[in-house]
C-alpha cells in the first residue's frame, strides 16, 4: 500500500508490505542547509509502543567505534539518506511514523518540525492469494544480530525458530482447502495431507435404495484438480462411502498412503490396493508425515434414526459393491500439527463422549455436523477444543454433484450452529468448495 504525507516541508511518500515499510523523504532542496539526517519515530497502537527507531550507521564525533552490528537510535545518529526501510513491522498494522529532519553537529543536533504519516501493512492472507517474501540484505543483518550462524549450523529449537524467523509466517502459515462432504486439502511448505477426499458424489437414489455404487474416475480426476499432484497421505475417518469409495483411485493417482482403521484398509486392498500404500491407526497412534505431526483418537460417528448407519466391521477380502457394504468400521477423528498449529478434525459424533482432555486450545477445529447428534454435541466440544477457528464439516449436500456448487444438505441446521456459536469461543468460518483459506 502507498501513503504520502507533507509537512513542514517535509515529505513522506511509504509504501508498506507485509513485513516492511520503506519510507522515502523529500525536502526543498533550500531547506536542506545544514541537514545531517532524519530521526525517524514510530507509534505502535496494537503493542502499545512508541519510540525512536534505530539504525547502525554513527557519528565518528560522538560515537566512533561501535561494535559489529550495534544499533543506534536515529534520534542520537540520523539516519544520513532519504531512503529507509523498517523491517520491524508486523503484517496487518497501523503504525504512525514521524520524519523529523536533523541538522546542526553530530554533537549538538538541531530537530526540525517533522512530518507524522499514517500507515497500514498488508495482511498476506487477505483475499484469494496469500503472499509471502523471504527477507533481503538488511533482514539478514537482523538475522545475524540475534544468530551467529546459518540456519543449517543451528542445532534445534534454535534452528526451527531461525527457519521460522526467515519464513516470516510463510513456514507456520497452513493452507487449508475444503473439497466438499468431508474431504479438506492441507498444505505448508509444499507438503500436502488430504482428510476423506470424496467427489464421486453418489446419488440419493442408489444410496438410499442400497443400489452398486462406484467410483467416478471422471470426478475423481476433475477434483484432483484442485489438490496437489503429490499427496504424504490420505487420512480417512471412517469407512462409509462418501468418505472412502473415492480413496483407492486417489491413492493411484497421488501415490500417497492411506491411514485409516482396519475396515477401512482392508475394503481398500480388497479393491487392488497393496498393503505397503495402507498404515492401519489405531486411537493413541502418533505418525510422522513429512514435515505433519497426526495424532489418532478414538471418536464416535453420529446415529440416524436411533443408530449408526451400516454399523459393522469389514474383515472378509470381499469388494464392496452396495453403500452397505461401506461398514463405518473404527471411527477416528485426527489432531494434526504443523508449525506450532494444531488442527483438530472429526467427521462427527455423539453428545455426552467427551473427547481426551489432553486435546486443547487447538488452532482449527472442523467438525463433522451432518445430523442432530453432532450438533447436539457442538456446544461441549468447543468448549473443550477452545479453537481460534471453528469450521462445520459435512454441512453440504453430499448428493448432489459438487459442480452444482454449495448447498446445505436437507438435515443440516446451520442457522441453529449460528446461533449457538455466539456463545462459544472461536471464530466460525465457512469455507466454499475449492477456495484455499490460510491457517496462521
Ligand atoms: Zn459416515
């Protein structure tokens, strides 16, 4: 963003990233007379801070030999330029900076009237794209201030918080997509894990009649669009259809892994895939994946009707072939972790089970809330979860084809979810098919 400012006969044209804010002055070439430098003031309202900003270069007359990368405030030693760049700045701020020329002696400074300018920094993850920018020449003498070495000859913590430090938010920051039904997408730092990816999109009719249903290579490769060509692992939370009929095909296409309960992978290797593309979880289960840490917890899925649809296990090499055959199997709900983020996701669950109070304060919670008892249960889980953001899953029509775009299954109740939230810690967030939302 761009500001300009004039005052005094000064003036201040800023131009603010995210994570810098370069401030270039102009003066009347006959008010220069004199002038050393600007001293350059900064008022931060959302830390409560205000002070002189400072830089390294001083006055051999009133301080002549500072050590290797010592900072000066620019109220003592001006800056000598009519370029500055302030890498202290945070995304998504207000600052107020004064530009206040400096003239006289080095020992016996004279403060004009300075200029005071309003400025704003970008948020990077407003709108449909997130930016990121590593951090240039100047940013990395700042790196070196606070670490005497590369990242790479660090030992860790130390390493993981000077790679984080030189991310600048793009290392902790999660991409979240929402592929419909259940299914979400996340993404950092290049690496992907997918949730109960599911574009099939079986029809009422053959699912409520018990019909054969199947994959649909066509939609499963027409949602694969929006996924990453490499996937680390499919985590699926139970083995029903609109969870796991489209798994097999995408294990094929992506080469990930699957990581699901016993039913689950055992319908998938029944239908071709081999053993060594499948990890059976169990609850307590805590699996590396790539740079994803994923914890396996027990859940419960919701009743219809009084019971649990197509209750049951599978243990028989048998392919399915009617949505009965799809046995819900172990319910798992994950905790996976990223960058100091922790993202809870369950694909429902039943009043009255609380979940293992171990699981906390986590960053997201995406919580299944396809039928009553799920959201008969809302309440109690977020007020264990105590999330930033709340995101209710399984909310849409899992019937009709995802190209018809958004709409609210018939036995969802949204409004009431609402309502209920307002009383509830977190935000909630409503992501639409496909559009990326970033976690930081
Ligand atoms: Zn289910």
């Amino acid at each position: 963003m761009r500001f300009r400012k004039k005052d005094n006969g000064v003036s201040v044209h800023a131009v603010t990233g995210t994570y810098v804010v370069m401030l270039g002055m102009d003066m009347d070439k006959a008010d220069t007379a004199g002038l050393l430098g600007f001293a350059i003031h900064r008022v931060d309202p959302a830390e409560n801070e205000a002070y002189w900003l400072q830089g390294m270069r001083t006055f051999q007359e009133s301080y002549p030999n500072p050590p290797d990368g010592a900072l000066v405030s620019t109220h003592e030693h001006p800056i000598q330029d009519f370029l500055w760049s302030d890498f202290t700045a945070k995304p998504g701020r207000k600052y107020t900076y004064t530009v206040v020329p400096v003239s006289g002696k080095p020992k016996n400074l004279r403060y004009g009237q300075g200029v005071s300018i309003d400025v704003e920094t970008e948020d990077e993850s407003k709108g449909t794209h997130a930016m990121y920018f590593n951090r240039g020449v100047i940013g990395s003498q700042a790196y070196a201030r606070i670490w005497k070495a590369g990242p790479d000859q660090l030992e860790p913590p130390e390493q993981e918080k000077a790679f984080a430090w030189l991310s600048r938010g793009l290392e902790e920051a999660i991409r979240v997509t929402y592929l419909g039904v259940n299914g979400f997408q996340f993404e950092s730092t290049g690496h992907a894990l997918l949730v109960d990816p599911y574009f099939s999109r079986v029809g009422l009719l053959p699912a409520a009649l018990n019909q054969r249903i199947q994959s649909e290579p066509n939609r499963v490769a027409e949602g694969l669009k929006h996924v990453r060509p490499r996937v680390g692992a499919i985590l699926v939370t139970h083995a029903h259809f609109d969870h796991l009929l489209d798994a097999p095909e995408i294990v094929r296409r992506t080469h990930a892994r699957l990581v699901a309960g016993p039913t689950a992978v055992q319908l998938v290797e029944s239908l071709g895939i081999r053993p060594n593309e499948c990890q059976t979880a169990k609850p307590g289960d805590v699996r590396k994946i790539g740079p994803w840490t994923v914890r396996v917890l027990a859940a419960q899925h919701d009743r219809l009707l009084g019971k649990v649809p197509f209750e049951g296990k599978v243990n028989s090499a048998k392919p399915p072939i009617k949505a009965s055959d799809w046995s819900v199997g172990e319910s798992l709900a994950f905790v996976i972790e990223n960058g100091g983020k922790r993202i809870y996701i369950d694909s429902g669950g039943v009043p009255g089970a609380p979940l293992d109070p171990r699981i906390k304060d986590v960053d997201l919670a995406i919580l299944g809330m396809a039928l009553p008892d799920s959201r008969q249960r809302f309440g109690e889980v977020v007020k264990q979860l105590r999330p930033r953001y709340v995101f209710p899953s399984h909310q849409d029509d899992m019937f009709a084809p995802i190209d018809r775009g958004f709409t609210f299954g018939k036995m969802t109740n949204f409004p009431a979810l609402l309502r209920e939230s307002k009383n509830l810690p977190g935000r909630l967030v409503l992501l639409d098919y496909f559009q990326p939302w970033t976690l930081r």
